[in-house]
C-alpha cells in the first residue's frame, strides 16, 4: 500500500475548523468541484455520492471520532486511479485560534506510476485544504444547497 498525507495550519480554532472539515455530509462546502452532492445516513456507515468534475463518486465513511476530530471513510466507486483508497481527515488543536487539518490516506495505484498517483492526491489535497483554510479564516458561513457544489 502507498500512502500520502498533506497538512494545513488554519488561523481558526480546533471545533470551529471540525465543524466544518468533520462534516462527512458537508464536503461539497470545501472541495471544489463538487455538484449534485447527496448523503444516506448519518455516522459510520453514511455514504455520500457526488460528481466531482462530472465523474460519479461514492464514498462511505468507516470511523468516526468526534472526541479526538477524525473521520475514515473509503472509496467506494470513482475515477481515482486506485483500489483499496481509505482515507481520514483530522483536526488537530494548536492552541488558541489556531489548529491542523491533515488529509492521509492509503492505497493502491491501478494503471497508473505511483508517483504519479501520489502527486494527483497530493496535488488535490493541496488545494482543497487550502479552499477549507480559505473559507474558515474568511468566515463564511453556511452549508451548500443539497444538489449544487
């Protein structure tokens, strides 16, 4: 299994920031390019399925830990060059003001050089935890509007 793992320090606090990144059913208000966004259930065992640039997507979320700001979730359909994708998404104190969001996963490149797979997650965490930290220290508030990304 590979793995890859990317970190963002925000100018926020730690439940304000997993309020939002925490959110399993609320990830269309973050990562870009998410439309028609729908989720079935509520904690572990939730799915959700989007379209992410017009691909269909479906993930389930695996564990869930609101104490200590992590969640788990696989890739249950998609167009990631990957098979046995799980990931977790963790907020982590700093102090006042101040936390980490770090977006880790696992998995296995299909078809694809896994340098290459590594530097398209990279590359798609990068931005997004930086559109999370953009949104945060900017206060925007809210949650999308179910079907628009």
């Amino acid at each position: 299994m590979e793995q890859v793992s990317e970190t963002r320090e925000i100018a926020v606090g730690a439940d304000r920031v997993w309020a939002m990144a925490g959110d399993f059913a609320g990830l269309a208000l973050w990562v870009s390019g998410v439309d028609r966004f729908a989720c079935t259930g509520d904690g572990i065992g939730a799915v959700r399925t989007f379209l992410l640039a017009g691909q269909a997507m479906e993930e389930r979320q695996m564990a869930r830990d609101d104490a200590n700001r992590s969640y788990s979730y696989a890739l249950c359909r998609g167009p990631v060059p990957v098979a046995g994708y799980r990931a977790t998404i963790a907020v982590t104190p700093l102090g006042p003001g101040r936390s980490q969001v770090t977006w880790s996963a696992s998995y296995r490149p299909v078809g694809i050089a896994p340098e290459r797979c590594e530097r398209l997650l990279r590359s798609s965490y990068r931005a997004n935890l930086e559109r999370l930290k953009d949104r945060l220290e900017s206060g925007v508030p809210g949650r999308p509007v179910p079907g628009q990304g």
